[in-house]
C-alpha cells in the first residue's frame, strides 16, 4: 500500500491486496511503496522505491563514413535527456569473407 500524501496523485495500484499488484509510476516520476501485513491488532510493513526513469532517446551513431588517410569526425545524435550521456567505443572490424585473398604464395 502507498502511503498518503508521498506520491504523485497520479501514481495508480492494481489489485492493492495481492502480492503481484502492479503500480503505474508516471514517467521521470518516484514513489515509495510500502507492502503491509496484518493480523488482529499486530502488524509489519516494508517499503520499496520504484523510480521509473525517462528513457533516452535511441541512439544514432550518424551516417558511414568512407575516407583515406584521415581522422573521422562523427555526427552522433545528442542524448535527449539532461541526465544521459553517450560514450563512444570501437572494435575492429574482419574483412568479409570476399574481400579475404585466396591466392597462393609463390614458391
């Protein structure tokens, strides 16, 4: 159960009393959730966060580029939320199988 007045109005609990409720968080939002056993006049709780977080944009690494002899500069799209960031790494690339020589050494 989510205790009053500690989340935003519009958070929303299916089914408070089962064990597998779903709780809606709007997004970029938090909510404590508390979880209450009861029997008679005794009773435990326990709470958890839920943060649903603002997905970021999809990444876009810009266009290929094919150049000799040069330093590539790369057109990446910017993270779409002021808390993303973006990280660029490389692996080499293996020729395909067309481009590998099937040429014998001479002897």
């Amino acid at each position: 159960m989510l205790a009053p007045g500690l989340y935003p109005a519009t958070a929303t609990i299916t089914n408070p009393n089962s064990t597998t409720a779903t709780i809606t968080v709007p997004v970029g939002d938090s909510v404590m959730a508390y979880w209450t056993i009861v029997n008679g006049t005794c009773s435990t709780v326990d709470s958890i966060k839920l943060v649903n977080y603002v997905k970021p944009a999809d990444a876009d690494a810009g266009p290929d580029q094919h150049q000799c002899n040069t330093t590539f500069t790369m057109a990446a799209n910017a993270p779409s939320v002021s808390t993303a960031s973006g990280t660029w790494s490389n692996q080499p690339v293996l020729p395909q199988r067309s481009q590998v020589s099937t040429a014998q050494p001479r002897l």
